[in-house]
C-alpha cells in the first residue's frame, strides 16, 4: 500500500534554532542562485537576485534611546526574493511537491527549503516563468502553507523573461525578534551562507538586498572585505579527504576575529572562532613577503564527508564531537577533524604566525618587565608550557593568563615533592638512580616559587603605596580624599585582629612593628575593646598593643611582659580645622588616659600589671598652619627633613609623632627600596 506523508507533521518535526532565524531567507536565495546556474549555457543575461525587506507600518518599541540621527528600525513582517532564473519548470514543481525529494541531490539539496519557510513564515507565494520543451514561455502562480498546502491558481501573464518571485510574508515573531534587523546586518549573513559560491571559478549572480531605505550589494561585500588572493589545500585525516579555502579578509572586515567556516551542500553550516587554538593566531596577522598588509584570516572547510552528514536542515552535522577512548573502528569526529585542519591552518600561516608569536612574547615580557615583576623568576618554566597571547591582550587577562601557568607549575611541583618525599622514606631502601637529580630540580623549582611569591608581596607594596600617593593628592575639581578612604587602605575599618588575614593590612606602611600585636582595633568604640573595660564610645581610627619581646600566649599565673600601647589617628589631607576642640594630639592622649583608665588587658582578658612603659601613638596629617601650631603648643620638635614633628609628652608619658602624608609615604618607600630596586621596580 502507498504512504502518504503530513505536511503539518513534517514542519513540526523540521527543527529551526532560534540562533539561524534567517535560514529560510538563506534556503531562498541559494534556490535564486541554483536557478540561475540552470540556464542554458551561453545565456548572455547576467544573472541576478533581488532580495526585498518588507517591514510593518509600526516602529519597534525600544526601552533604550535611539541612536542619534537614525530611528528605530521598524518589525520585519516578510521577504520577497526574485531572480532570473530557469523558474519553476515542471520538473522542478514536481520535486517542489515532493516531501525528501531526491531531485538536485547531486547539488547538495535535500529538499528540506521549503519547510523552513512554513516553520518561519505564516504564509508563502509564488509567481513564476518558465520555458516549455517548445520554448515558450509560461506562467505559473502558487501559494503555499501549512493548512492548504499547495494552491495553483490561474497562470499570470505578462513575463518578458523567466524567473521566479518567492513572498515569504507572516514572519513569525519567536524567529523575527533574534533575526538580524538591519539591511546590512542581513546582506552579511546573506553573504557568509552563500560565499561558496563566491568563491568558485566564475563567481556568483548580482546579489542586492534592500529595503526603502538602503541596498547592500555582495559583490560590494566581497571586494570591500576579502583580499583576491587565494589558497586551496588539502588535507587527509583517518583517510577522508577534506577541502580548505583559506582566505584573508581585510583589517577593515567587521569579522574582528579568525575563524573556520564548516560548510556542507555549497552552504556553511557552522562556523566557530580560532582565536588561541593556534598558536600566535588571535586577531589581525601581517602579510609577509610581498603581502604585508594587516589581515584577518578565516578558512572554509568542505568534504564529501561533510556532505554526507549534515543534518536535514542544515544547521549541525550527524557526527560525534568526540570519539572516547580507542575505538576499534575509524570513526571520525569533530575533534579529529578540527585537530587536522588546525596542524594544516598552522603550516599555511607559518610565517604571520611566527611574526605574532614574537609579538605575544615581547608583550609578556613587557608587562612581567613592568607590571608583574612576580612571575620573572618562573618566566621560563612558563614559557616552556607554551604561553601565547594574543599582543593586543589587556593588563588584567595577561595577568590571568600568566596566574593559570603559576598554579599549573605549583601545582606539577607538589606531585613532584610527594613523588620524592615517597622515595626518599621508603624503608631501608637506597635512593633509585637519579634521585638526587631530581631531588637538585624539585628544590630549583621551590625556590624559583618562593622568589616569585617574595616578588608578589613586594610589587603589592608598590601598588599600595601608589595608590595611597593617589588618594593624598587633590582631584580635577581641587578637591581631596576624605580621611576614611585613606584609613580602609591602610587596615578596613570597624575590624579587629580576628577579622583579619594577614594580608588584609597595610599598617607597615606607618611602622612594620603593628604587624607583632596582642590586640588591634580599627575605627572601634572603646568599650568594645576586650583589653579594655572603658566604657567611652570614643573611637580611636587605630589602636593596638603589643606584648613586648614575649609569645602573645602566656601560662595563668606566669609573668606578663609590659604592655605596647599604639594610637593612630589619620586626617584629611590639607585638612585645616586642628581647632581646639579638634585637636588630634589631645584627642591621642585622651584616648591613652582612657584605656589606661579602663585597665589594660591582653586580648584573651587577662590582667597586665601597670607599667610605665609609654605609649606611642602617630598622628597622620598635613602640616597646615593649624596642625603646625598644635604641635608647637606640644613643645614637640621638627623633623630634620621638616615634614613631621616629634617629642615626648611628660605628663602622660607618651611618645607623640605628627608626621605629614609625604612624610608617610617617602618613609615606607625607604624601608623597602632595597626590594624595589632587586625587582626592577620605580620608588617613586
């Protein structure tokens, strides 16, 4: 018995991704170009497609503002398509009212256009001409959807030639909304589909997408972004041939990227970027020899085997992305055929590559050189894994880039550690040959990590004290920093000792000794000091103590050492009001008369005996008239170099040290400019 086939059920079961919304536009103008290469041979009329726009009488609503001098773009509802071509001659109305015809199969059809358009368009129509076996000239008109399938109507008069006028109207909004909305947005997917054809000897129909608006022309396309030399070569990968066109577009091509163009049926089917699956190909390459203008590379790929097993609909192929394991039969996949085609890419482009490659070590270098001293002492372990990056690549990636090696190599030196820490306790057993030179790289290699980790924690206290140099500074509008931004770099406010890591800090910038503390506070009430039973909500910016010359944790009952006690108290920069009442000398002694007051503690509560050992405390801030004159009334005494003051308060036995943000940052610098100087790095 015969069967028969749903039309309804066959557009259901055809997929469309909403990513290839277009693809039935596509399917069209490739049926355009197919008719016209059917003509006799001889045919003097050039060929030609003409692909129409039809957008709605209503704008899009945009959330966002318009683009200045431009409108919005209003909905597309529908395409026409026309060409001159042989038009649908009995033959080809036949394999049009054929579900998985055969006919055109040796062309790569698989008869599956016509679905999409009922899968993206509400409804299609058709006017056509044709020329019978006696050579006239005939009509044919037809429409063409879901529910009535084919309707023929009467046949139009009226053709001077033949050719064929395809209506896709009723785009469907769930593929309209991700569909490309610009006439030269169209015109490049139009062109990326069809450049096979392009591209072959003889070249292409005049392909012209418009609107009432503007018109792109491909031929433009083609001679505005690909240069006119080319390259075919072959390459066999498990004893399939596979075919590439490489092709350089011009640096002024909007593919930014290169990239390979997987393509089946003379049309690509998918495509997929380049950038770092070859080394040193990233973005735009110079020519060499007598071609040295900037390009960007891309490669189209085909084969029988691709023809074979494309999918249906042409968006994907039927083949596995890759084979596990060693199978026992040769079965090809995506990952076999890329790894070829890249080894092949490598060869054709071997000397832009290599001119990139020298680029993309210059810049780490460079940037390691400058900006990441860290990574200097591992730098060629590094370069051993085989770094390329792309020379236009910013700070922050190259830095990404470069941590992923250093953790790689800790993380080979670990395994390296635990292999010859097993050999060298294994009982009774001599080292195996070759321990001790393995023994001589594993340390090589610990030190070189140990040096970097010293060579992170000295650029991070360049960075720092570059940053403060910043904050201290006036802005555009001659304004400065407020005294609590200043205050989180050097240690975040409203902590205290256990809500910190050791890095979190930056109090060696005022004096290294606050890294050695019992207890510190930052921007805290006194009375939630633990080493303090104070009940003033007084809060000192930094207040820490120290036990002095002894480990923090003492036996109950033992000796405690004497007390260090530390106030820091940090100004606006040029600040002026060092009034009376806001005087941060007596504010300093204020706050050693209350802790001293409340009894001073260690920070897990014991009591320590009184000591007269004396306080310190800094106070941070710009020498304006007002703090000067604060600090004379002190009886405090200027510095040799006359950015700070310092002296000794009797009464309340206190160490006092008014130093100015210049002051701060030129003293912090000194004590570590033997390391800037080892790694190279500026000390101003």
């Amino acid at each position: 018995m015969a069967l028969t086939t749903s039309l309804s059920g066959r557009v259901r079961n055809t997929t469309l991704p909403k990513s290839h919304a277009l693809l039935p536009l596509l399917e069209a103008v490739v049926n355009s170009i197919q008719a016209i290469d059917a003509r006799a041979t001889g045919d003097p009329t050039p060929g030609r497609v003409a692909v129409r726009v039809h957008r709605s009488g209503q704008g899009e609503f945009e959330m966002g503002a318009a683009t200045p001098g431009r409108a919005p773009l209003k909905p597309i509802v529908g395409f026409t398509v026309e060409d001159n071509g042989v038009g649908f001659t009995p033959a080809n109305m036949a394999s049009f009212e054929t579900l998985d015809t055969d006919y055109k199969a040796d062309i790569g059809c698989r008869g599956v256009g016509r679905l999409l358009w009922l899968k993206a368009f509400d409804r299609v129509a058709v006017r056509s001409a044709y020329r019978d076996s006696d050579g006239e000239l005939r009509g044919r008109l037809f429409r063409f959807s879901i529910d009535r399938e084919v309707e023929h109507d009467e046949a139009p008069d009226g053709f001077a030639h033949p050719g064929a006028v395809v209506n896709l109207d009723g785009f469907k909004k769930s593929f309209q909304e991700p569909a490309p909305k610009g006439v030269e947005a169209i015109a490049r997917e139009i062109f990326e589909h069809c450049i096979w054809y392009f591209l072959r000897p003889g070249g292409a129909p005049d392909v012209v997408i418009a609107d009432d608006e503007e018109s792109v022309s491909l031929s433009q396309l083609m001679e505005e972004f690909v240069y006119s030399a080319m390259t075919q070569t072959q390459v066999v990968v498990k004893s399939e041939k596979f075919d590439l066109l490489h092709l350089r577009l011009k640096a002024s091509a909007r593919i930014a990227t290169p990239r390979l163009y997987w393509c089946a049926a003379n049309r690509v089917v998918s495509d997929e970027s380049l950038a770092g699956k070859v080394p040193g190909l990233y973005g735009r390459l110079h020519g060499t020899g007598d071609e040295t203008d900037e390009f960007i590379y891309v490669c189209y790929l085909s084969a029988d085997f691709l023809d074979a097993h494309v999918r249906s609909d042409r968006t994907a192929f039927d083949m596995p992305e890759r084979v596990a394991g060693e199978s026992l039969i040769e079965d090809l996949s995506v990952d076999d055929i890329r790894s070829g085609v890249l080894h092949e890419i490598e060869d054709v482009l071997a000397g832009p590559l290599a001119e990139a490659r020298d680029k993309g070590k210059a810049r780490v270098h460079e940037f390691v050189s400058t900006r990441a001293p860290r990574y200097r002492p591992l730098l060629a372990k590094i370069e051993s894994h085989g770094i390329t990056v792309d020379p236009s690549i910013k700070d922050s990636e190259l830095e990404a880039v470069l941590h992923r090696h250093l953790q790689k190599i800790e993380a080979e030196a670990l395994t390296q550690g635990q292999a010859i820490f097993a050999e060298s306790t294994a009982d009774g057993a001599e080292p195996p040959e070759g321990y001790a030179e393995r023994l001589a790289q594993y340390l090589e290699i610990i030190t070189d990590i140990n040096q970097s980790d010293l060579a992170a924690y000295v650029s991070r206290r360049r960075t720092i004290l570059d940053l403060l140099e910043r904050l201290i500074r006036a802005d555009k509008a001659g304004k400065y920093s407020r005294e609590d931004a200043i205050h989180s770099l050097l240690i975040p406010m409203r902590t205290e000792s256990n809500d910190l890591g050791p890095e979190a800090s930056n109090l060696w910038i005022i004096d290294e000794r606050l890294a050695f503390h019992d207890y510190l506070a930052s921007d805290k009430t006194l009375k939630s000091m633990p080493i303090t039973g104070a009940d003033s909500t007084r809060e000192p910016d930094i207040l820490a103590t120290r036990l002095i010359d002894s480990p923090v944790l003492a036996a109950e009952g033992s000796k405690l050492p004497l007390p260090s006690i530390v106030v820091v108290e940090i100004k606006r920069p040029m600040r002026k009001d060092a009034t009376e009442d806001k005087n941060p000398i007596q504010q300093c002694l204020d706050y050693v008369k209350r802790v001293r007051q409340g009894g001073v503690l260690t920070a897990s509560g014991r009591p320590i005996p009184p000591t007269q050992e004396p306080p310190a405390f800094y106070i941070i801030a710009d020498l304006t008239e007002k703090m000067i004159e604060r600090c004379e009334i002190s009886n405090l005494r200027p510095m040799h170099d006359g950015m700070g003051y310092f002296g000794f308060n009797d009464s309340a036995k206190a160490y006092i040290e008014v130093m100015s943000f210049d002051r701060l940052i030129n003293a912090a610098t000194e004590r570590n400019r033997a390391f800037f100087d080892k790694l190279g790095l500026p000390s101003s």
